[in-house]
C-alpha cells in the first residue's frame, strides 16, 4: 500500500510540475536588461561583461539599467548613457573606427617596408660580389708571388 501511494504522489508531482513552473515565469524586463548587460563590459574587471560579473560595479550598472527599463528608455539610450560615462571603452564591441584601423595596418606597413628594404639590399650586394669576382683577375706575377709566400710559411 505504502508503495502505491508514492508511485502516485510521484505521478502527481510529475503531472503538476509544469504547471506550477509557468507561475515562475521569467521577468521580460530583467532578460532585457541581461541582454544589455551582456553588452556592456564591466570597468574594473578584465573584458567581463557585467551580465556576468559580480563586482559591485557592475550590480550597481545592472540596477541602473533595470531602473531606464522601468521609466521606459530604449536600449540605444540605455548604452549611450554608459557610453557617455565610460566612453567606448564599455561597449563589449567597440564601433569600427579608422584610427584602430590605423593602429593594426602600421605594424604591417612596417614589416613590408622592413622585407622590402632587406631584399634590395640584399639583391645589391649580390650583385657587387658577382662585379668583383668577374674583375679579380690573378696575374701571374701575383701568382709566383702566393707561390712564394706559401713556401714561406712551411
């Protein structure tokens, strides 16, 4: 008997179960302000968006952009509100900018013209031995004398 009425109790619980989890449903305002927050990098962590963070700083971001959902501001004004505050440097992912642009080409400019340079002087020093050793022409008289500074030294 006792065992029937678990397996019921447990088929019960099983059945009800759906129906009490749609009475927890999630706040549409707080996985909005999440999806913000995923958006936003926290300031004193290290690349941590502050959905994720557990600073004090980033609980206060998250209340104040909880609060802009309550009185009704977009997301767009939510973020440039940060972006006002902290500058770029808050957004998860920065606007495209030529000066980054700039900053990631130089390096790359550098080593061509580095590679360029390396192989024209290269190329030119090649060519000089290559003159040389065509016009390093021995004459005999230099001959006999090699011929006899080598009997020299034995």
């Amino acid at each position: 008997m006792p065992k029937v009425i678990l397996s019921l109790l447990l088929s019960l619980l099983f059945v009800a179960a759906p129906v009490l989890a749609e009475g927890l449903k999630e706040d549409p305002l707080h996985r909005e302000m999440l999806d913000i927050a995923e958006d936003l990098r926290c300031a004193v962590c290290q690349n941590q968006p502050i959905s994720e963070s557990n600073s004090e700083l980033a609980r206060d971001m998250r209340t104040i952009i909880r609060e802009k959902l309550e009185a009704g501001e977009s997301r767009d004004q939510i973020v440039q509100y940060f972006v006002d505050r902290y500058g770029n440097y808050v957004l998860m992912k920065p606007p495209y900018t030529g000066t980054g642009t700039a900053l990631w080409l130089l390096p790359t400019i550098f080593l061509v013209l580095a590679l360029g340079v390396a192989v024209f002087y290269l190329r030119s020093r090649l060519k000089g031995e290559q003159v040389e050793a065509e016009t390093a022409v021995v004459t005999e008289e230099e001959r006999e004398r090699i011929r006899a500074l080598r009997k020299g030294d034995e």
